[in-house]
C-alpha cells in the first residue's frame, strides 16, 4: 500500500513538471484582468483652445475657450476642462440686440460640430446690464443649443437679477429674447426699484 502511494504521488509530481516545462511563458504571464474598463482613448487633444464660431449670415455666434479639449470622432464630440462660452444673443434680422451671456463650467462637452452643448460641475451663466448690475443663474448642468441659443436644465437653478432672485427645479430659456422659464418647485424674492 505505501508503495502504491509513493508511485501515485511521483506520477503526479512528474505530471505537474511536464505540465510547468512543456507550457509556454505567455500562460504564465497574462495580465490580471482590471475591475473597471478602460477610457477610450481621443483621436485629438488640444490645450488652450479659443474659438470663434459663426452663424449662418456669417455674424458671430459664440466664442469658446477650454483649457484642454479632446475631440472623439466615434459619436462626434469635444470634451473640455473648463470650458467658458460667450453667446451673442440675435433678433430676428441677425443683428445683436443686447449684451451676451458668458457661461463657464469645469466640464463641457460639446455634441454634432456645435449643435449641442452640455456644460457640467459648477455652471455659472451672467449677462451684463445697465447702470452696472447683471443678471445671472447657476445650475449643476446645463444644455445650450448654440444655433438658436436655447438653455436647457432638469436640475435646480438659481436665478439672481437685480430685481431679485428665484429658485426652481428645471429651467427653459430662450437668451436671444431673455425669457426664462422654471418648470417647478419655483421660490423667489422680489425687490421693489
């Protein structure tokens, strides 16, 4: 009976050698496989970026600027670190009508060659007016179509003017007419002039 397993424990050792020494090294040196998947990769970076873009009568429509941008060309779209847009607000001729809106935010990106633009983390939108006051809102996120100059957000807002100052969940917004729209959950103060 020892014998047997002394001959069974040899035969497993020599098969177990085999095994290591006949294998090839690429077995033994795979990569540990990671938990999270990794970022793809941009087809383009850029740093420092300062655009001007143009409407279809060639008038200006936005400027951009972005400490680095990376451009994907799988969906179309341009990933900025802190990115910060100036919208020239138009009337119906093409002419500008009143003081643009400055946006800046930590993240942006911008969809489709700019037709859409998400800005993210910390998104502050101000527009200068008369007698040195501003009007102004702040959001977590925000959706600008730069084409017809529409703001969009689901999240909270807060709006501040001179007049006073309103907070809501949800927020429409045409800027070429200054017609601001909060879709619930709508609180303000009013200041007599």
């Amino acid at each position: 009976m020892r014998n047997i397993l002394m001959t069974a424990m040899l035969l497993v050792s020599t098969g177990i050698f085999l095994l290591f020494w006949l294998s090839p090294p690429e077995v033994f040196l795979t990569k540990p496989i990671a938990d999270a998947e990794e970022l793809p990769k941009a087809d383009s970076y850029m740093n420092n970026i300062d655009t001007v873009n143009f409407d279809r009568g060639g008038n200006r429509a936005y400027t951009l600027a972005a400490t680095e941008a990376r451009h994907f060309n799988r969906g179309n779209r341009l990933e900025l670190e802190n990115p910060a847009m100036v919208s020239f607000s138009k009337s119906k001729e093409g002419v500008e009508q009143s003081p643009p809106w400055y946006v800046t935010a930590r993240k942006g990106t911008i969809y489709n060659g700019g037709k859409r633009a998400v800005l993210s983390e910390d998104v502050h939108a101000w527009q200068s007016i008369k007698k040195g006051g501003k009007n102004e809102f702040l959001t977590s996120k925000l959706t600008i179509f730069p084409d017809t100059n529409i703001a969009e957000t689901g999240l909270p807002v807060t709006i501040t003017t001179p007049q006073g100052k309103t907070t809501g969940t949800g927020m429409w917004a045409d800027l070429n007419d200054e017609i601001f729209k909060l879709l619930s959950k709508v609180k303000g103060t009013h200041r007599a002039p």
